[in-house]
C-alpha cells in the first residue's frame, strides 16, 4: 500500500520521516497545467513560492536518502582470475588433436623466465650440440614442428665463471703486487704489468699483433656506400691499397671495406680470377693461420722488404692488416715474418741503432740509393714542397729531375728514385699531422677530465659497500646529491661490480700460473703472442695443459692488454 502525503503535509514533514522517493521526483517533475490563467496574480505568486520550496525540500531529502543508501550498499567481490601458465598453453594448443599427434613431454621446453635488465652477468662459452642429425629424425615423426630442445647443461657447468671476450679497449684489471697504473676511469686501474710475474724484475718481451683488433663490425653508412658505389664502378677488384685509403677515409675497419666488396661482386654475379687482388686478398686471410715456414729468404725479397718497411716507418702510421696485405702483394712472405721484420726496423729506428742499415750491401744496386748529405736532403726537400704546393703543374716530369739533378750535381737517376721514395712516404697520409695530435690532445684532455673528485669518489664508494645494486630512484637521489646524472651513477656501479668480479677470477688464475712448471709457462707465453683462437681450441688447450679454462684466458687477456698500452705510445 502506497502512502500519499498532501502539499501542506510534506511541508509539515520532519527531516527524520520516510520519504517516498517517486513521490518527491514527481514533485520535481510536476508541470505548471494545474495553474489556470483566471487565477488571481496574488494566488499565482504564492503557488509559485510554495511550488519552489516544495522543489528545495525535495532535493534536499533526495540528497540525504542516496547517501544512506551508499553507505548501506557494498562493493561486490569480483572473482580474480589466474594468469594462464605455460603448462595451460601448451595444453589449449594441443587440445582437440589425436594421441597420435600429441608429442611427447620431453619434447616440451618450457621457456624459462628472464628479467628484464641483467647486469654485466658471465657467459659460459656455448657448447655444441651434437648428434643433431639424429635429433631431426627422431622428429620427422611428429607431425606438429617442434624446436629440438638444447643439450642440458649441467650445474656445476653454469656456476663455473668464465672470462668474456677480450676487447681492444683496456678493461679494469686488479693490481696484486706493485701499482704501476694510472687512475684513469672511476679510480679502476687499468692493469699491472707484474700481475703473473713471480718476481718484479722479470721482463719477458712479446711480439705485438696491431691487426688483432676485435672491435664490433658496423654496417657502412649511407655516404660510405654511396663512395664505395662510385668506386666499385670504376675498380670491380680494388687492391688493398685502395681499401685501406677507404677505410681511413670514413674510419671503418679494412676489414668491413673488403667484406662489401665481395658481397657487391657476388650480387653483380662477378667472377674473379686466380690473378685478381681480391683472390690474393682472401689468400693472405688464410695464410694468418698457416704455420710459418723455415726455408731461408732470398736475397732480393730481403730488400726489397726492408725498403718496404722504411717506407712504412716513415709514413708514421700503424702496421695494420691493410698495410700488411699492401706488402704482401709487393712480396710474398708469410705476414708473421713481416712482422717480426717491421718489429726490427722500428726498434732500430727508436734507438738510433741502424749500423745494418748504413751497410752499403744493403741495396742491389749502390748507385740508385747513394746516402745524401744533410745540406743535400734539405734541399732536395724544398724543392719538391715547392713542386707539390707552389706550382702549378704538380707531377715530375724528366725535365725537372734532370734539371734538379744538374742543379745540386747529383746523378739524374738518384734523383728520380729518391723523389719516387718520397712519394711513397707520404702515401695514404692525406690528414695533417699537427691537426691529428691537437685533436687527439683534446681527446685526452677531455676524458682526463671526466674524472670524478675524489670525495664523490670516497661517498659512491660508502654506497657501494652498503648496496652493491641500487634502484633508479635511488641513483638518481645520490645523483642529485652528488651532482651527477643518473647514467653516470649506474656506470660506477657496474664498473665497480666488474671490478670486484675480475678481482676474484684473477686472484685464482694467478694462483695457479705461478705454481705451474716452466715449460708450460713458456707455453702459455707463446699463446699470447699468437692471434686469438676460438673457445673450443683454448678449451682444448687448457685440457693438455692440466689448468683451468679461465686462468688461460685470463692470462691471454692480460697480455694482450699490456702489449696494447706498449703498442699505443708509438702510433697517433
């Protein structure tokens, strides 16, 4: 039964009684038709008042039940529903199939869950996996492909910490014995050069190998294509001279030049011949790893080599793999004896120590290299600068070296070879010497300066020990604090825990290297002079050798990053 209130009973009525909600909307929604216009103007003013109180009274009574009706009213529990697993996945995939078709569960590698972000965590080398042939037939009898799951590693393998890849860049190396090292980076040293020594006066010398140089392959540019273009449609088989000018050119790698090259021929379908230079090129890459032979060198390749050298030498640039492919096609000798020949002339050349090279045997022929006295080195000098930059016709022609040779009473064809000599000097140096090393200064300068003050030093230091894996929020607080960026807070960290890591690992390896016998020493010390191997062959030899994997990569890296700071003081 529905209760009906008149007009003068709602007004009467106390806040605290019920109230018919439909009644009061009504209200509200009550139209005007009840008013007739014979009414008089008194009676219609005040049926106006009377109709707007009653519209504030039934708001406000409106406003009060839905707030005790909120309140009474609770929130619904919506069931959560689980996340599907993998296991559920794999399940609705297969779900509807035959027995026949459903695979086995061994089959089924459930992938395994990795963060996000891992820092600067070890890798094992990767272990081949074998029989795979086996594998693929084992599942040719499955009709739904598969991946053929990866041979299992076993714990005691994962645990095992290995040594990553070495890299030209000098990585931070922990000193044990005698601190011969400058702070350079974060106060991580770069390395000790008495590390694997058992005595601090001990100097065992190393051949350097410049061209080991395992920076990460770059795709060339668009400008760098657009010039290799321009060339390859000119020279389909450019010697190596060439590619080397390229790459130093756009500073890539000799290496990249030579491998768009190819891949330019192969998709033009250009066949190359045994006397190509591409075919010589790719010789040279298989005799580096070609034993050396001990048959004698003739007399002839031997000067020729030497003259080879001294042009190189005073050319000031570093003996790359480039350069060394540039003699090679002049003489065919295995790379690592023109190493060893370039090794030689540069420490005669450093020393001053060149009574071999004063020899007059030294040449074939006495009368094409006369030694010139200083007065005539210095006028021979200027006169080919003058030739080369204040003149308008730059080549030589014979005119000019017989005219130059009457000049200085020197024999025209002395001439003629020292101005070829010169030439050859200067080959492929087209930068500006002074311009190179102020700008190389700069560089130095600028990353000297990078360094951090040592009391934001001792504060990031106090952190580390207390939280070795800070948050980004609270990098960015010690940043602040400090500053510094949030970048370079995270480098510290990461660098720092590679330098306690690396600590750990060649304390073992030293370890072990000092108590091994001499002749594997020797051994060990022949493998650093040598190009780098693959992890199978190192596992290999660290298995005949009776040591630990990672104390001969360890030692490997150790001299290679020695020899890379010798090597760097003489080449700009």
């Amino acid at each position: 039964m529905e209760l009906c209130y008149s007009d003068d009973a709602f007004l009467k009525m106390e806040p605290k009684t019920e109230v018919n909600e439909e009644w009061a909307f009504n209200i509200l929604c009550k139209n005007s038709e009840r008013h007739t216009p014979y009414m008089p103007r008194k009676v219609r003013d005040q049926l106006r008042q009377d109709k707007e109180r009653e519209r504030k009274q039934a708001k406000k009574m409106l406003a009060k039940t839905t707030k005790k009706r909120r309140k009474r009213v609770e929130k619904p529990e919506i069931p959560v529903e689980e996340p599907l697993t993998e296991e559920d996945l794999y399940a609705s995939f297969f779900e509807g199939l035959p027995m026949e078709v459903m695979p086995k569960e061994d089959y089924l590698v459930m992938p395994k869950e990795e963060p996000l972000y891992e820092e600067f965590q070890w890798k094992e080398p990767k272990l081949e996996v074998e029989d795979e042939q086996d594998q693929k037939s084992s599942m040719s009898d499955f009709q739904v492909p598969l991946k053929i799951p990866k041979t299992e590693v076993k714990e005691d393998q994962k645990n095992a910490s290995t040594i990553p890849v070495w890299k030209p860049k000098i990585q931070s190396v922990t000193d044990f014995l005698q601190d011969d090292t400058e702070d350079m980076e974060f106060e991580l040293g770069l390395g000790s050069s008495v590390l694997f020594d058992n005595l601090p006066s001990t100097n065992s010398e190393i051949n350097p190998s410049p061209d080991d140089d395992e920076e990460p392959e770059k795709k060339p540019s668009r400008g760098m294509r657009c010039e290799f273009d321009k060339v390859f449609e000119k020279i389909n088989h450019p010697s190596a001279l060439v590619m080397q000018r390229l790459a130093e050119r756009w500073g890539s790698r000799y290496k990249t030049v030579v491998d768009y090259f190819d891949s330019k021929r192969k998709m033009k379908n250009i066949k190359c011949e045994e006397d190509d230079p591409c075919e010589k090129i790719k010789q040279f890459f298989a005799r580096e790893s070609e034993p050396a032979s001990d048959w004698p060198v003739d007399d002839e390749l031997r000067y020729c080599l030497k003259d080879e050298i001294e042009t190189h030498l005073l050319s000031r640039k570093r003996l790359s793999i480039g350069y060394l492919h540039v003699i090679m096609e002049k003489v065919d000798l295995h790379p690592s004896y023109i190493r060893g020949q370039f090794e030689i002339g540069k420490r005669n050349l450093l020393t001053n120590d060149r009574e071999t090279d004063k020899a007059k045997d030294w040449r074939k022929d006495e009368e094409l290299g006369p030694h010139f006295t200083m007065d005539v080195l210095r006028q021979l000098e200027e006169a080919y600068l003058q030739k080369k930059y204040h003149s308008k016709d730059k080549e030589w022609s014979m005119m000019d070296i017989v005219s130059l040779a009457i000049k200085l009473d020197l024999k025209a064809e002395s001439v003629e070879f020292w101005i070829n000599k010169r030439k050859c000097a200067t080959l492929g140096l087209e930068h500006n010497v002074i311009e190179f090393r102020r700008e190389r200064d700069a560089r130095m300068n600028a990353a000297h300066g990078k360094k951090l003050p040592n009391h934001k030093i001792e504060i990031l230091n106090a952190k580390f020990e207390a939280n070795q894996s800070p948050g980004v929020k609270e990098r960015t607080k010690l940043g602040d604090e400090l500053g510094l960026t949030e970048l370079q807070v995270r480098n510290y960290f990461n660098k720092k825990r590679i330098h306690n890591r690396k600590k750990k690992l060649w304390e073992l390896a030293r370890v072990e290297f000092l108590s091994l016998p001499d002749d594997k020493k020797e051994r060990m010390e022949f493998l650093a002079t040598q190009k780098r191997k693959t992890t199978a062959e190192n596992m290999e030899i660290a298995s005949e050798l009776g040591i630990n994997y990672s104390t001969l990569v360890s030692f490997i890296d150790w001299r290679k990053s020695l020899q890379a700071v010798k090597y760097n003081k003489y080449h700009f």
